[in-house]
C-alpha cells in the first residue's frame, strides 16, 4: 500500500470531519435568526464544538500512538454522525440542545492528532513536512462548509447541512476502514507504553510547552478568524449571510493552500524561519485590521494576507514534532493540537465580549497582535536554548537518532 493512497485517505478523512466541525459557523447567523441569539451567545453556539475537539485531541493522540491510525479514525468517524443527527432534527429547538450537541460535535475536531502520527509513519524525515503540510490542507474542509453550509441552508431548510455531512462522514468511514492501512502493526499489548507515558515530556521540556503556543496562535487564529468573520461581515458592513460565509471560505482556502507550502518551506529552510516570518506578519496585520476592520477594501486585503501568514505557521508547527520528539510524535500532537483548538474557542467569545462592551472589535485584533509578538519572543528563545534544552538529551539517549536511521515512517 503506497504512502501517497494513504496520504489521500488521511487527508479526506480529516477534511469530512473538519467539513462537519466547522458547520455552525457559516451557519451561526441563521441559528441566531431561529433561536434569536444575542451576540455572546452566538459566539459561544459559534465555539463550543472547538472545546471537545481540542480536549479530545490529548487522549486520542495518545490511543493512535497505541493502537494505530486506522482503527482510532474510523472509530472517529463512525461516532461523529450521532451529534449530526441531533444537530439536524434538533438545531431550531433551543441554544441548551445546540450547545449540547455542538459540544459533542468537538469530537470530529479531534481528527487532526490522530492523522498526524498515522501520516507521518508512512514518511521519510526528509518528507515529513511537505505530507503533513498535505495533510494539514484537509483543514480545507473548513472551506467547504463556508462555501455549501449557507446555500444549502437557504434552499431546503436549517436541517439539510447536518444531513449532507452525516453522509459524508458516514461515506468515509467505511471507505478508511476498508482500505487505510498503518505502516506497522501497532505494538502487542504488553509492549504498549502507558497511556499517557508520551505526555511525561511536558514536565521537562520547554520546548513542547512553546510548540503549544505557537500553535494556539497560528491555528486557533484560522479557526478563530475563520468562525467569527461571518459574524464580523453581516454585522459591521450588512452583507447576506451566503456572501459573508463565501467571504470567510475565501479565508479558509489561502490558509488551506498555504499549509502545505509552510510545511514545504521547513523543509528546506528550516521551521524557525518559517514560524518567525509568520508571527512577524500576523502582529503586523493583526494591528491593521483593528485600526481598519470597518472599511471593506483594508479589511479583505489584511484578512486575506493573514490567512497565509497563519497557514504557513500551521505547516511549519509540525516539522518541528517528529524533529523535536520522534518517539512521542502522537501524544505531543495531541496537546500542541489541543492548543490550537483552545485557540480557536476563546477568540471568538472575546470578540463577542469586546463588541459588546465597546461597539467594536479593535481590542480583540489588538490582543491577537500582541499574542503573536509574544510567540515571536518565545520563538527566540528556545532557539538560543536548544542546545542545553531537552531536545539535545533525547538526541544522546538515542531516538531522535535511531529515527534518523530508521525513520519513523517504518513504524
């Protein structure tokens, strides 16, 4: 079984569940008109699947380190069509019920940190930035949902979204099942480490602690951005609802299209200089866009150009997992990937709580700028330190070495 099939399966995989996780987004307006939301409590409708998916990244990423990637996703996948149902025969009864299977939606969020290490087994390390930057792009699912979830809404009902994807998914599952294959057998029971035994680094290492802040920048941004900008366009400059979410798929796709092209460039250039030439751009776009949010024309071209900057982050985040912790590249994935989820949630409730205490959105831009000034410096910093960190003791204990050899990609 080739590495670039199951490549593909992966990144489908990742995409019908993203298309499903993203959903109440580009459909938070029309959830707001049904159950007539205030503004915080559709950013909170908007949010709540982000909170399961980023807890539930941590477990799941440790599970595929045990028991394989093909087993973990399709288990994944067979669950996420029971919040779409309810989803669909329950989104115009009350916010609890939405909130409730919004919530239990987050598992498809999750999907991203069980790919990862699926994914990255099947390649060399000289590879593993550019596939993992492919399979970063099935965060494009996002784009999907933008474009279709609107109009599919607006011609047969709030409920046709929810059944759309719950076929989707459905689809999928037994797809991946059927024919994604690990690149080793997982490990026989008795040879599995402790579930969580892959989480023991965060108490020695700066190093994975930073990882999670960059990702909590350059993904949650997306996934903030992304969530809230429908929002952002009806209420400050009037347009539908189906021009807003198109507008924010628009988003989506740059950051999508540029994932890849930051895993490419770590590659060659290395992560670092990917990573600083992204936090350097999202502060400076950041602070345009809370001086120029309520003019059209500055907003779509620093939203636009924030969307790349955040992408490339995101592609070159994880080069620096399997470079930093090869043996661990799972349960690392899963709180890094955790991170950025949490990311991704608590943007949008400050923007609702700044817009309503203030009548616009300058502080929440403003405090996305100075995140990524702080990214920056952290950046720095263990770049100074790596040579006393704890990545140089993992290197003389031998699994960054041994991976060298073997690669990670032969299990």
């Amino acid at each position: 079984m080739s590495s670039g099939r199951q490549l593909a399966l992966a990144t489908a995989a990742f995409c019908v569940c993203f298309y499903a996780w993203s959903l109440l987004g580009p459909l938070g307006p029309d959830i707001q008109d049904e159950l007539g939301l205030s503004e915080l409590e559709l950013s909170l409708v908007v949010s709540t699947p982000v909170v399961l998916g980023s807890l539930m990244r941590i477990p799941l990423g440790a599970l595929t380190d045990r028991h394989g990637g093909r087993a973990v996703f399709t288990a994944l996948l067979a669950f996420t069509p029971l919040p779409l149902a309810g989803l669909a025969l329950l989104a115009d009864a009350s916010l609890a019920l939405v909130l409730a299977l919004g919530f239990l939606l987050g598992f498809a969020g999750a999907s991203f940190a069980v790919g990862v290490p699926f994914v990255n087994r099947w390649f060399p390390p000289e590879r593993q930035g550019a596939a993992l930057g492919v399979y970063g792009m099935g965060m494009g699912g996002t784009v999907l949902g933008g474009l279709t979830a609107p109009a599919i809404a607006d011609a047969w009902g709030l409920s046709a979204p929810f059944w759309v994807a719950l076929g989707l998914v459905a689809a999928t599952a037994v797809a991946f099942w059927l024919l994604a294959r690990d690149a080793a057998p997982p490990p026989p029971k008795d040879e599995r480490p402790a579930m969580f035994a892959s989480l023991s680094v965060f108490r020695t290492s700066g190093r994975a602690w930073a990882l999670t802040f960059f990702y909590f920048l350059a993904f949650g941004g997306f996934v903030a951005m992304f969530l809230y900008l429908p929002t952002l366009l009806t209420g400050v400059h009037d347009l539908g609802k189906s021009d807003a979410g198109a507008r924010a798929a628009g988003f989506a796709l740059l950051a999508v299209l540029a994932r890849p092209v930051g895993g490419w460039l770590s590659d060659r250039i290395g992560a670092a200089a990917v990573l600083s030439a992204s936090f350097t751009a999202t502060a400076a776009l950041a602070l345009a866009l809370a001086f120029g949010y309520e003019a059209m024309v500055p907003l779509t071209i620093a939203c636009l150009t924030l969307a790349a900057a955040l992408g490339l982050g995101t592609g070159a985040v994880f080069k620096l997992v399997p470079e930093w912790f090869p043996d661990r590249v799972g349960g690392v994935t899963g709180v890094v990937g955790a991170a950025g989820g949490l990311g991704g949630f608590f943007p949008p409730l400050v923007m609702g709580l700044v817009n309503e205490a203030t009548g616009g959105y300058f502080l929440g831009f403003a405090l996305m700028a100075a995140v990524a000034l702080a990214c920056l410096l952290t950046l720095r910093r263990p770049a100074r330190t790596s040579r006393a960190g704890p990545a140089t003791r993992t290197s003389r204990a031998g699994p960054a070495t041994r991976t060298s050899r073997a690669g990670p990609y032969r299990g």
